[in-house]
C-alpha cells in the first residue's frame, strides 16, 4: 500500500486532512475517525493517523469529505470531541505516523512497518498493537561481526568496504570486526597523523576568508514544514525503538555531532551544498567515521573540534566556536528546528554514492526519533549544556596557543622585513 502526500490543518471545531490520491474512484473511499484515530483507505493508498490530545476525532453530521478530480486532491473535515481543543506538530508527519500508544509504551520493539495490503488492513480494523518480544541483538550475529550505527542496530553496511571509495573510513577493513572499546583509540590515531600544525598556522593568519564564514548568518527556521520537507519525512522508514533513559542520554549526546559537522559544512558553503559536503559532514563526525560515541557532551565536542581543526579546508578553533554557537541555538528552537536541519543534512548523505551509508545507519533513524520521541524540554536542556560547556584550546591536545603566538610573532617579521 501506498503512504499518500498529505497535510493536516484544524479549527475549533474540526480537523482538516487533505490528502493527494490521484485517479482514484471517490466511492470506494473508507474513512474511520475513532478516538485519537483516523484512518483512510482507498486503493492503492492507506493513511493512518495519530493524534495527541485529550479528546479525539469522531465522524458525526458535520464531517464530510470531497475529492477534487482535477488536482487529485481529498479533502477530510472530522469533527473534534473536545471543541477548541488544539492538536500539537501537525505537520510532524512521522509523529501522526506512529502507531497509537507507541510514544507511551515502557516497552516498545524496534519494527519497520512494511507496506503489505492484507497485513494492514487487518491490523486497522482489529486495532491489533500487541507486545513483541525481540530476539537480543548479540544473538542475530554471526562470526566476530559487530553492531554499530544508532542504538547500535545495524551491521553488515560495510561488509564491502574494500571496493568502496570511502575514505572517512578509519578502521579499515576491520571496519565490521571491530569492538566498540577499540574504536576510539583508531579514531585518535587517525587525527594525529593528519594535524598539521603549519596548515593551522596559516589559517590562522590569513583568516580574512574564515572571518567572513563566521560572521555569515545562518537562517535558522522553526515555522512550518514546507512541501520539499513534507515529503522527506514521508520518505523516511517507519520505525519503532526501544529506548531507555541512558540510551536517550547517549542519543542526544552524539546528536551534538551530527548537528556540529552539519553547520561547519553550512557555514563553509554558506548553505548552498557542494560536490563535497556529503565527504565533510562524514569526515567530520566521530561517529561516523569510526562508529564510536562519547559520553558526555564535552567529550564529544573535543571530538568534534579535533576533526574540525585536522580535516577539513577551513581549520580555525574560532569557527569550531562559531558552530558550537550553531548547535546551542538550534536545539533551543526545538523538535522543528532540529528537524529541518537534520532532513537537510539526510538529503546531502543520501545523495552521495558512498556516504549515503551513514544516511542510512545514523541520520535517517535520528529524523525519525527527534520527530516522534524527542520534546521540546529535553532539546533546549542540551541546547544550554552545550552552550555551557567550555572547550578550551588545550582540550583538543594540541598546542594551539603557543602555534597562534608564534603565526603572530613571524607575521610580525614579515612585515618589519617588508618595511
């Protein structure tokens, strides 16, 4: 079954879904609108719809529906239980996707929802969301093969990776192999051999260009979803996870990476992507290039500096300030902000016939989760840690002070030579 375009309004008085099912015959429409509930199918499409609030929809005398031939368009007014009750992120489409109870459950399994015809029209009229239990993952493993990626669900991406051009890549052909607890020492070694203290040095100087990236403004947005990123939340898998505190902690202490790597490549193309931002955001994210975490906020943004500072074109410890001021920002905004921004950052990856992998083992299953399970609260409380927290420049293990005084002092020479 098809998952149609659609988009969600509301009045006092009712809830106004208007979907887009092209050639379709209006008299085979069903519709059910029951509790927090709504759900339509006609073939070959099927929409089913979540709504929070303490009320619900129901389908009485002033419900109606209209299909517009022309431009393909159903049109859905349902009445609401509660009149002048508001129903929160409407246009959070992978929230209203969920199924019922998912965002409440203690226990809920990890599944992709798969588009079988017979299997989900069953389930919308039985209403069928039991338990399931879920094999460990260390039991589905084979071999010394090892989990990775968000909440460490996947494996076998990179099983390939000795024809592939991926050049993040620093744990080789172990890459599948290797345990967590070896991870971070490759990802360490890989940055000392790469910093280049002459590189630092000239940035550091002739800064006129980095100047001008950290004073561009980035148009931060929190409004409604336009319809480029309605669709991209439509495009993204249908899942479920199960989450414990610490697991949640750990997600929003490695979304701070994420977010980090997306905004230097942002600042440095000024919005505008290029052949290669997907290699920047990759090269640029610990957890990307060595499938590996952090604890804490600090540590993972020492992490981030550190890539920043040996990688990529521009490498300056105040534009690593600038995009930490980036990250703060838009995790205060909340769940919309973040949203956008992450939608982007999948749309660059997913793109790239190489790093779309880390599309696929990171960022799209962060998109899912920041619109269906992360709040408000939470997002701004790490927005003020992480503008809180101070990374100083001898955190990141080299010796920039003593680099920056001496660019300044052979500068200086320069120019007395010159006179």
């Amino acid at each position: 079954m098809i998952t149609p375009r659609f988009a969600c309004s509301q009045n006092e008085a009712s809830l106004v879904v208007v979907l887009h099912v092209p050639a379709i015959r209006a008299r085979d429409v069903e519709i059910i609108a029951q509790d927090t509930t709504l759900v339509v199918h006609v073939n070959p499409y099927f929409l089913r719809l979540v709504f929070e609030g303490t009320g619900g929809v129901v389908d009485d005398d002033e419900s109606n529906a209209r299909y517009d031939p022309s431009s393909g368009d159903l049109t859905i007014t349902v009445s609401k239980q509660v009149k002048g009750e508001s129903f929160p992120d409407l246009d959070l489409l992978p929230k209203l996707l969920a199924p019922e109870g998912s965002r409440d459950r203690e226990q809920q399994p990890l599944i992709e929802v798969l588009d079988e015809e017979d299997a989900i029209l069953q389930a919308a009229e039985n209403d069928w969301q039991l338990p399931q239990q879920v094999a460990p993952v260390e039991e589905l493993l084979t071999g010394q093969k090892q989990s990775y990626g968000f909440l460490n669900l996947h494996s076998g991406f990179f099983t390939h990776v000795a024809h592939a051009e991926n050049d993040v890549n620093v744990l080789g052909l172990d890459i599948e192999t290797l345990p967590a607890s070896e991870r971070s020492g490759k990802l360490h070694e890989s940055e000392e051999k790469k910093w280049d203290e002459e590189y630092y040095m000239m940035d550091y100087i002739q800064d006129e260009e980095i100047r001008g990236i950290i004073e561009w403004e980035y148009p931060f947005r929190d409004d409604e979803f336009d319809e480029a990123e309605v669709l991209a939340q439509l495009r993204l898998p249908r899942r479920e996870y199960l989450i414990d505190a610490g697991q949640a902690r750990q997600l929003h202490v490695t979304l701070v990476s994420v977010l980090f790597s997306y905004f230097y490549d942002a600042r440095a193309t000024g919005r505008d992507p290029t052949s290669e931002s997907a290699w920047t955001i990759s090269a640029l994210t610990p957890c990307f290039v060595a499938l590996s975490t952090h604890a804490t906020v600090r540590e993972t943004l020492v992490a981030s500096y550190r890539r920043a500072l040996c990688y990529p074109l521009y490498r300056s410890f105040a534009l690593c300030e600038r995009v930490r001021a980036d990250v703060g920002k838009v995790l205060g905004l909340g769940v919309k902000a973040v949203l956008r921004v992450l939608l982007e950052a999948n749309a660059i990856l997913a793109g790239h016939d190489v790093y779309y992998v880390y599309s696929k083992v990171w960022v799209e299953d962060y998109c899912v989760w920041i619109a269906r399970h992360a709040t408000a609260e939470s997002l701004s409380a790490l927005g003020r840690e992480v503008g809180e927290t101070e990374v100083g420049k001898g955190a990141v293990g080299w010796p920039l002070e003593e680099l920056e005084l001496a660019a300044k002092m052979a500068e200086a020479d320069i120019d007395s030579d010159d006179e």
